[in-house]
C-alpha cells in the first residue's frame, strides 16, 4: 500500500468514526466538543488508533458491535480497568479480549452477547421455588470495568450481581474488573435472602466460580483481579462502596503489588468432610448448585463445537469481508 493510500484509508477511518456516535450526549456544541477531542486524542497514537478502527471496521461480528456500543471505538481514550494504565496498555487489553472472543466463543454465541446484547444461559431454581437467570451480556454503556459480563438476575430481568472480566495477555489472562451486587435500600435484605435460599452460599462466590469455570474451559491457568486502590471507578465516587481487597483475599488471593490480586489457579472449596455433620445437607444442596450455574456455562460455550486449532491470527480476523450493522435473523437469543 502507497504512502497516500495509507493516508486516505486512515482518513476514511477517521471519518467513519464520527458518524453515528449517539454516546456523544448533550447540545450540538457540546457534541462538537467532545468530537474534537475525540480527533485530538487521535492524534495523540495516530497508527495505533487507525489499526483499531481497521480491526473494527474490518470485522462483521465487531463492526456489528459497534453499532450498539460505539464507545467501543475509542475505549482506550477513557479510564479502563486499571488506573495505571495508558492508552496503549488499554488498547492492547481491548484487542487481546475481542481476538480471544473471535476466536473461541462460537459465532452465534458472539452475535447474542455483543451485537444482539444477550445470552441466556438458562435458569436456577432457589430453595423457595423462585428462580434465577444466568446471562452473558457486553459491557454496560459507556462502561469501563471489561469486555463480558455474566449476570444474575431474577425472572423480572432486575440485575442482582454482576461479574465484569476481559481475557487479556498472548498467554490468556483473566482480568477481573467488577464484582457487584444489589444496590439501594433493600440491598442487604435482598443478599440475605439470596444467600438463604441457596442454601447459604453467597451471590458472589458463584458469580467468582463461574468465571473459573469460564477458565477451566478455554484453558486458562492465570485469573487476575483489580484491587480497591487501582479500580478506575474509586477516584470518580466519592464514597467506593466494594471491598474489592477483602473478597479477593478472602479467595486465597495475594497482591501483585500492581494494583491486582492474583488468585488461586483453582478456587478453594471445602469438601463434605469439612463440613459439620448438621449442615451437611444444605452443602450437597449447595454444591448441586453451583455445579448446576457452572454446566450451564459450559453447556452454552459447547453449543456449537470449538476445534482445538490453532488460534487465527490477528490480520486475519481484521481483514474478514466487512458488513456493517447487518442485522441478521437472531437464532439464538432468549
């Protein structure tokens, strides 16, 4: 490719780029505003933000993406994951996750999640008889936290946790970014009812061992998360409400010393026998429920076969035939 080519393709993309940018809010002038520094930032890693907008706009399934989150665009320009990151180690982060979710996680499975906005994994039936939905869903808007959600929520579609991570590294990392739960004023009754009715395990702890089975199944050995101090969030509220540090050493994590806890390769479980003979009931029940969340999981990953091949390079999924915003017939939402 010619220098000029270069730079009309580059300019192309630029253009592209502002169109369609409904997460730009407010008066024309604002939007203005927020346009130029969106170029001016630009300007700032102008081969790198070009070679992003590429893989985007080269892409069908992520130029389908960025059709309902445009965000994803510019990401890198915003806080992201860790406070100590720059813009390059954010893009690098963004990248990483979205070769890994082309690569690994089948294509319907991909178009639920991130084009059509959700994968629902299936139900949990409670002690009570209510139930749970199990979902996988992209980041909330204008979100900052990672790239996949998986949420627990009730048959009314009311959010109760959360469970924010992206997978990053050439050697696949887990990144833990979110961990939340119910807020508002009924947010402690409504945990205490949670944790009853699943035979006293916590939200939270299945919300962490779906993520380690989420590990287990792509073969993935290393699952990182962010601790208080270094959550992008903290410095934005003036009270940060989660105790990221205690859940995390709670789980046999330790600190990195760069702002994540490195958590155990395989969660730590008790066994029957640890358990008091009186409360050895509820356990089974506990167990039976959480490895049934956790073959929900594996079930949907498994809905159409992953050959273990090896994984395709990086200028070939940014070269795939672009089709922007098609909206194909949805096969596999619920």
């Amino acid at each position: 490719m010619s220098y000029f080519s270069g730079v009309f393709h580059a300019m192309a993309y630029l253009l592209r780029s502002l169109r369609g940018r409904f997460d730009w809010h407010g008066t024309p002038l604002k939007r203005g505003l927020i346009a130029t520094k969106y170029i001016v930032r630009t300007l700032s890693m102008p081969r790198q933000h070009v070679s992003h907008l590429s893989f985007i706009y080269g892409n069908r399934r992520l130029d389908g993406y960025r059709c309902r989150d445009p965000r994803l665009l510019e990401r890198h320009f915003h806080r992201y994951m860790h406070v100590q990151w720059n813009r390059q180690a954010r893009l690098q982060s963004i990248r990483q996750h979205y070769r890994f979710a082309l690569t690994e996680l089948p294509s319907l499975l991909f178009e639920a999640i991130y084009i059509y906005g959700n994968a629902t994994l299936g139900y949990l039936t409670l002690k009570d008889g209510s139930q749970l939905k199990i979902c996988l869903q992209p980041p909330i808007f204008l979100g900052c936290e990672g790239e996949l959600c998986l949420q627990l929520s009730d048959v009314r579609d009311r959010p109760l946790y959360r469970i924010v991570f992206s997978v990053i590294d050439a050697d696949p990392t887990i990144a833990i970014g979110c961990l939340q739960g119910p807020d508002g004023a009924e947010a402690k009754d409504t945990v205490r009812d949670l944790t009853r009715n699943m035979y006293g395990m916590r939200p939270k702890q299945l919300m962490l061992s779906l993520v380690y089975a989420f590990a287990r199944h792509h073969g993935i050995e290393r699952i990182v998360a962010v601790g208080n101090a270094a959550h992008p969030l903290r410095r934005a509220r003036s009270v940060f409400q989660a105790d990221y540090d205690a859940f995390w050493l709670e789980q046999k994590g330790h600190d990195g010393g760069d702002g994540w806890f490195v958590l155990p390769g395989m969660p730590i479980r008790k066994t029957e026998a640890d358990v008091a003979s009186n409360h050895r009931s509820a356990f089974r029940r506990r167990e039976a429920l959480r490895i049934e969340a956790e073959q929900l999981l594996t079930a949907t990953l498994e809905i159409f076969p992953v050959h273990r091949v090896k994984t395709v390079p990086a200028y070939e999924l940014e070269s795939l035939e672009s089709s922007p915003c098609d909206r194909l017939e949805a096969s596999w939402i619920h």
